[in-house]
C-alpha cells in the first residue's frame, strides 16, 4: 500500500481515456475516408495512412495503460512499480498519471 494516490486521479484517468478513445476514432475515420479517395491520390493517402495508424497505435497503448493504471488503483496498488515493486515518485505520477513503472525500470 502507499499514500501517493492523488485526489481526483480516477477522475483524471478517466478522462484522459475518454479524450484518448475519441482520438482514436477519430482517426479511424480519417484512415476509413482517406481509403475511399482517388486513386491519384492514393500515394500520398497511404502514407498519410501510416502516419495516422502510428498515432492510433500510440493512443491505443496509452489507453491501456490507463486501464491497467485504473485496475491497479482498485487493487490499492496504484503508485506501485509494477516490476520491482517500489513506490514510484510523486513527480512521476503527476507527470505521468498512468505511469505502472519507477523511473528506473521504465528507463
Ligand atoms: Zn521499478
């Protein structure tokens, strides 16, 4: 158990989720209408497309580290590295709300 759990966090991951999910379909659409454009295009689409997939994947990765931040916070275990099990720094967290990983084992 630690007590660097900040008030509101939940509230905060939450939203950073919501905000997230929202870039991601957003983007999905952008990759979905560029799909149907013209085929004299379709160079510079595809390209763009990779671009936009790079950006869905990142925002898909954070959005599962939020989950797993909120899972550890049902657990009581938020704030706690999870590979070596030390207190992650209150710096961190605030920085990083979704942080799972000390600064050392993140490195
Ligand atoms: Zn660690």
């Amino acid at each position: 158990m630690n007590n660097n759990v900040p008030a509101g966090l939940r509230e905060q991951l939450e939203q950073l989720k919501a905000e997230l999910m929202q870039r991601v379909e957003k983007i999905k659409a952008d990759i979905a209408r560029g799909l149907d454009a013209d085929s004299k295009e379709q160079a510079g689409q595809l390209e763009n497309k990779d671009v936009l997939d790079a950006l869905a994947n990142e925002a898909t990765q954070e959005i599962a580290e939020i989950n797993a931040s909120l899972r550890r916070l049902e657990a009581g275990q938020y704030g706690v590295c999870a590979k070596c099990g030390s207190d992650i720094d209150a710096r961190r967290l605030q920085a990083l709300p979704h942080a799972t990983e000390c600064i050392n084992c993140a490195a």
